[in-house]
C-alpha cells in the first residue's frame, strides 16, 4: 500500500474510541521494550498465522525485540491492559506491517481501528509503502486490510516452494 500518495489521511494515535462492547480502547505509540507486550502475546494458545506469534516466553521476546528496537509500534489498551499490537518494520522506504489482537478481545473492532492508526502513524513518520504477509484463510485480516486500501489477494497459494543447489 502506497502511503505518501494515499488519498486517505489516517488518524495518528493517540486515539480513543468505543469498542464493539462499549469500552473506551487508547491506541497509542509504543516505545518500551518487549516486556510489557509478552502477556498478550502468551495468549495464544497456538500461532495465529504463518507460526507468529511463537509459543515459548523466551521465543516471543525474542521475536519481540526486532520490532521493539527496529520498529514503529503502537498498541491497543484498555485500562492498564494491552489488548492488541501492531508495528511496522522498516525496510527503505517501505515497511513489513504486523498486526496481533489478543485472542480473547478479537471481532470487537479492535484491529480496524489499530490498522488505521499504524497507518495514520507510519504516515507520520514518513513511510511510503506497506506490505504484509496473510494466509489465504485469516478473512478477517483481509476484510480489514482490503478495507482501508490494500489491493485484494491475486493469488490462493498456501505455500511457498522453496529450493536450492548443493
């Protein structure tokens, strides 16, 4: 998705809206490290796309770290309670979007309006294309990215082929 010629203005957290069940959400900019974010991701029980989030305590730290000192994060919270995590990681003057909710606080309309503000966020911060990786059956992801401009999936494929020379 091309961000700097986007005829779409994204809102830049912080933003407060009501979720699905009337709860004042916070999204905000997320500038610590991966310790206050390990709890929502421990919730999944097992990866939610693509084998992310990892499983062990120590495996999410570590995958946390790339984003947290590499990235643009924000987070979803309510009260003291992060509900949802979403980051863009640099490559140029692109970035890789990723994008969790915890398990629990998913279809509340959480992810929407998370999706938007790293948009509005990766907007400010001068970003100028994103891409993210989806499995073909996360609809959920791909209503919501389809939703604010990404071009639809072209293709089913649910690998990779992957090869190489000894």
């Amino acid at each position: 998705m091309d961000l700097s010629s986007s005829d779409q203005n994204f809102p830049k957290p912080p933003i407060s809206f009501l979720d699905k069940t009337q709860r004042q959400i916070t999204i905000k900019p997320y500038q610590g490290g991966p310790d206050a974010l390990v709890d929502m991701y421990l919730a999944y029980e097992e990866p939610a796309t693509r084998g992310l989030p990892p499983q062990t305590e120590e495996e999410i730290r570590d995958w946390l770290e790339t984003y947290t000192e590499q990235g643009e994060n924000i987070i979803a919270r309510h009260n003291w309670q992060i509900l949802g995590h979403a980051a863009l990681l640099p490559h140029g003057n692109s970035a890789e979007l990723v994008i969790f909710v915890h398990p629990e606080e998913q279809s509340k309309g959480i992810g929407s309006e998370l999706i938007k503000a790293l948009l509005g966020h990766g907007q400010a911060k001068g970003i100028e294309n994103v891409w993210l990786s989806v499995d073909v059956d996360n609809l959920s992801l791909i209503r919501i990215t389809t939703a604010v401009g990404f071009n639809p999936p072209e293709n089913s494929h649910v690998e990779f082929k992957l090869s190489r020379d000894l």
